[in-house]
C-alpha cells in the first residue's frame, strides 16, 4: 500500500442506507441508530463509533477515536429505508422481531412507523419457507432490476440524500455455484433477460446497486457481489463491494480462538459447533439448500487460520462440524455450542467447551452501521471493487481472484486500522520495526 494521501470527498449531504430485508438484523440496526441518535442507548460493538486508533509512534501518544481522525458519516445524517416482502413497517417488525424491549421501541414508534419498505424482489424458489406478497411484478429479471433502480432514484430525492449504501440484510437464499452466466457483465444481463434460475434476487439488488455506482455489502452467504461479472462491473461503475455472511456469534468466537491456540502450537483434533435459534433467519436455514449456503461460508474457516497442510501434527486431522438447528422457544437468542477437542505437549488431550448464549442481531447491528460508515468512506477515497479491508466483518471473506481469504480476527483488524490510517495519510504501523518499543 503506497503511502500517498487519499483525496477524500467531502460530506455534503445525507448518507441513505438502504437494506434489502427488514427483519430482525435491519430493525434492530435502524432502531439501535435512532435510539442512540436520541441518547438513550450507546453504540456498542461498533468500532466507527466507539473504537480508537493508534496513530505514529507509542510515544506520541495519538490515539484519536476513529470518527474523529476521519471524516465518516454522521449518525445524525443518515436516513434508513428498505425492501421486504413483508408490508410491515419497521416498528411493527421490530415488536415481530422480538429482539429489542418493547419499551424501547415504544419511544421510537413515530420514528419507526414512518419507514416502510418497498416492494420486495422475491422469488420463492430461493427461500422456500417465506410466503410474503409484497412483491415487485415484471416480464424479467432486467426489469426487476429497473424497478429497484428506480426504487432507489425516489428514495434518494424524497429524501434528499448526497450518497447511498446498500446492505443486504434478507434471507439466506439456497446454494447455487458460480458458473458461467456469472462470468461476465455481458452474459449475467443477457441471463437476467432470460431468467436464468442461477441469478437469485440479492444478485438482482447488488447488480442494480453497483450498475448506479452505489456501495454494496452482503450480509448472507449467498453468492449476491460475489461473481465475476459484478466485480468487473463494479471496477467499471468505481463502485466498492464487500461480503459476505456478517461474522457474529460463533464464527467470530472461533476466529478469536483458533489463531491463539496456533500460536501456542498446541494440536486440534475436532471442533464441533451446533447453534439452537428460533428466529425467522433459524426457520429459513431449517431447509437443506438454505442450511447449505451457510454451512460452506462457516466450514472455511478454520482451515485458512490453521493451514493443517504446513503443521500436519497439529492439525491434519482436524474434524470439523457445524450444525444449525430451529429451536423456537429461544428466539433471536441463540445458543452456539462448541466443542474444542485439543492436544498438548506429547499428545495429551484437553477440552474446551464454550456455550456462547449470544444475541444473533444485537452482534449484527453494529456491523450493519460500521459497514455502512465505512463503504461511504471507501467510496468517497474512489477505492472500486473488493474491500477486503473489511474482512474483519466477514464470515467468509470475498476476494479477488488467485487470493485466498483472510480469517485470523486480529490480522483482518490491523489490516482494517491500516487502511484507515492509509486513507487518513497515516505512516502504517506493522509492529515488526523497532518503533513498536518506541
Ligand atoms: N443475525 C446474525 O447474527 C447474522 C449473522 C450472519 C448473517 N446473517 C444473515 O443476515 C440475514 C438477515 O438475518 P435476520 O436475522 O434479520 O433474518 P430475518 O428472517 O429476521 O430477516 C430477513 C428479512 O428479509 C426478508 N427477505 C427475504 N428475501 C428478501 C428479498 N428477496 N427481498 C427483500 N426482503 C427479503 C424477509 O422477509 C425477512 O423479513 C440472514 O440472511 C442471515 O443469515 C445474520
């Protein structure tokens, strides 16, 4: 990364950030935004609004909070709006969602009651157990795609926003491989002419998202930015993208985990991990194809931080298994067990068992906003394409091609700061110079 100062684009406006679904993640993030906006809660678990970074030496003693080094979006300046298939607005899919307290929303219903969503691109056949009928009608796939363009164009003037983001906060949609109507800007148009079956809705979004120049982030393990064809796509229209699977309970307590117990060197025999949720999101992944999509973005993992084919001791052998189960009575709770067995010095074996009763859209929320924040700014620094600065935020990082993902939670972290100092011209900090001591 070359040093040179990034020409930043000032703020002059509102910053729209849109979310194709408006279940539990979106309204807990747009209730949490305006709740904290009015003082009643804080922003906890995002780092663009909480987090501090460390510029120059030890010595200097810079350590600025990061919203005060550069120049992100204001909370006080950001408008939220939507899609779903669901006509409800977001303060009665809060109260459905059952995440926040109902004294909460309570004193955010006017706010609330007044974002409704627009009319969904949906298509049953990629999340077999929804049924809503909020749904946008067209000849094809290109005219859906139009019609959320134009979505997004009266969005924007009603209510006059300078720049906007989108996040894919819907359904886990079923697995479908990356093939050869993905491979290019030519044949994923002409395939959306034809309704091709492997172009599922968030691709529609993320295509017509990234077409008008506007930042992209996914929030599912679907396929969605992650082709070919909306790279190429996104390097032509300057637009940046990052996915995909937002990295909250378990996935980010192993990310956590596993780089420490490696750098111990001590051996990982089997790491089993079942998680018990009754929220919308549990029900959708109760069907094998949705479970699938899911499944492979939480299975890479480990594999890349351990790289069992350079320590073959430690790690050959490694059995992982990952299980997700609807569980009703636990709501938007979920529990995420896991099971660690591991090895020490001669081979003698130890456990480690974590019980993590997490709050699924409550780890989510802040990293719908920091996302947001940050793609605004990746934008306004004209840096196109695959944001892989952000793979802190990812289950299953999106790279480019010949490049392999990043998941060691404090790798992604430094790469993230020094981004942050690189776009603020910032010296980066390595740690692997004598200025660390310094
Ligand atoms: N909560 C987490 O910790 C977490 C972590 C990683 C990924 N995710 C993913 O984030 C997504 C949202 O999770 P959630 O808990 O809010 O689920 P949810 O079921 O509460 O909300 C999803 C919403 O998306 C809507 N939807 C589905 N397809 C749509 C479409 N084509 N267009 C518009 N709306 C559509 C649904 O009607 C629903 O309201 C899921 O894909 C989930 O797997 C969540």
């Amino acid at each position: 990364m070359d040093n040179t100062k990034i020409n930043l684009k000032p703020i002059n406006g509102k910053l729209g950030i849109l979310t194709p679904g408006m279940g539990a993640v979106a309204t807990t993030f747009i209730a949490g935004t305006i709740a904290i906006k009015k003082n009643i809660g804080k922003p906890i678990g995002s780092y663009s609004q909480m987090g501090t970074i460390r510029l120059g030496k030890r010595t200097e003693g810079r350590n600025p909070l990061v919203k005060d080094f550069l120049p992100l979006a204001d909370l006080n300046d950001i408008v939220f709006g939507g899609w779903d298939l669901y006509e409800d607005n977001v303060y009665e899919a809060a109260v459905n969602a059952g995440v926040l307290d109902r004294n909460l929303l309570d004193q955010l219903k006017t706010e609330l009651e007044e974002i409704k969503p627009m009319k969904a691109v949906f298509d049953k056949q990629y999340v077999k157990k929804l049924d809503g009928t909020y749904i946008k009608e067209a000849a094809n796939k290109m005219e859906l795609a139009e019609a959320v363009m134009e979505d997004i164009r009266q969005f924007k003037e009603k209510h006059n926003c300078e720049r906007i983001v989108m996040v894919w906060c819907g359904s886990t949609e079923i697995y479908i491989r990356e093939s050869e109507v993905h491979s290019s800007i030519e044949k994923l148009e002409q395939g959306m002419r034809d309704n091709h079956k492997d172009i599922p809705p968030s691709m529609i979004y993320a295509y017509a998202a990234i077409k008008m120049g506007i930042p992209y982030a996914n929030g599912a393990p679907n396929l969605s930015c992650d082709i070919k064809a909306l790279e190429e796509l996104a390097k032509t229209t300057n637009t940046p993208i990052a996915g995909k699977d937002f990295k909250t309970g378990q996935t980010l307590m192993k990310t956590i985990l596993a780089p420490g117990l490696k750098a111990r060197s001590l051996g990982i025999r089997g790491w089993f991990s079942t998680n018990i949720l009754g929220n919308r999101d549990g029900e959708v992944l109760d069907d094998p194809d949705n479970f699938k999509s899911k499944e492979v973005s939480k299975l890479g993992v480990l594999e890349q931080i351990l790289e069992p084919e350079k320590h073959p001791d430690l790690y050959k052998d490694l059995y992982h298994k990952v299980r997700i189960n609807y569980y009703p009575p636990h709501g938007d709770n979920k529990e995420g067990w896991d099971n660690i067995d591991i090895f020490g010095w001669l081979n003698y074996p130890m456990q480690i068992k974590i019980d993590f009763l997490c709050r699924d859209s409550i780890l989510a929320a802040p990293i719908v906003l920091d996302l947001a924040i940050f793609l605004d700014l990746a934008s306004r620094a004209e840096m196109a394409g695959i944001q892989e600065w952000l793979s802190f935020y990812w289950k299953s990082p999106q790279i480019g091609e010949g490049l392999y993902p990043q998941h060691d939670i404090f790798k992604q972290f430094e790469k993230l700061k020094n981004t942050l100092r690189h776009i603020g011209g910032e010296e980066l900090i390595t740690h692997l110079g004598l200025d660390y001591y310094e």
